[in-house]
C-alpha cells in the first residue's frame, strides 16, 4: 500500500518540475536577445528511477538495488538545438552584423509537453486517490 502511495506522490513531485520546466520555455520563448551566449535556451527535465532501498536513504538513485518504487528529476538540461537568428539591423538589440537571437523554444512542442504533464500527474493522483480508497475500505473491513 505504502509503495503505491510513494510512487503516485514521486509521479506527482517529477510532473509538476516538468510543467514548472515548461511553464519556463513558454515564458521565454519570444525572449531576443542581442547575443548567442545570453540567448534563453529551452530546459528539459531528466528523469531517473527510484529504488525502494533508496527511499530510506532521500530519494537518490541506486540502478544495484532492487524493483522501482517511483521517479525522479535527476536535473534540468539545456536543450543543444540551434538559435533562431533573425537579421534586422535597425532592431535595438541587433548586434554589430544586424543580428538578435531568440530562443530554440517551439511553443507547439511545450504546449503537448505540457498537455502530456498534465495528464500524467492527473494520472499519479488517481493512483493515490485508489491506494487511499483502498486503505479506508481495508480499515472498513475490521469494524
């Protein structure tokens, strides 16, 4: 009962990073910037397994021990797709050739990111909505 509870509350803490990551994208997505190297990038999410021995230790990832008991975000990583350069010399934040950058964010693509998010901790909720039901009519059963 415990692990369907730690894995639905560990599919729940990893999906709401990734709509926090996306939320991010989406905000900076129409961002220029006048160089490459200040240019927002786009941030995606890292997930890794977590271990039922690993619960007791905070959560870290141990690929030794035994069957999976959750998920978790290892980190955050910039996306390595190309800047979108855009040449309009008369713009203010052109650089000395005529050019400003912005992000490498395709707003379509964060928006199904954050539609498959969604459901899926709509899904973790369902799965500790069902352990708790289970739990109360388990109790029930000994009245």
């Amino acid at each position: 009962m415990r692990d369907c509870l730690n894995i639905g509350a560990s599919g729940q803490r990893a999906y709401s990073g990734v709509m926090d990551t996306v939320a991010s994208n989406i905000a900076n997505a129409q961002t220029a910037s006048s160089s490459i190297n200040s240019t927002y990038r786009g941030r995606h999410p890292v997930f890794a397994p977590l271990y039922r021995s690993a619960l007791a230790d905070g959560f870290t990832a141990d690929p030794s021990a035994e069957a999976g008991a959750g998920v978790q975000v290892l980190g955050i990583v910039e996306s390595d797709a190309p800047l979108q350069p855009r040449y309009e010399p008369h713009h203010p934040l052109a650089d000395a050739d005529g050019y400003f950058y912005y992000p490498n964010v395709n707003v379509v693509e964060e928006m199904a990111d954050m539609m498959s998010a969604s459901r899926s901790f709509q899904i973790n909720v369902q799965i500790v909505e069902a352990a708790k039901t289970l739990a109360q009519r388990v109790l029930a059963l000994g009245q």
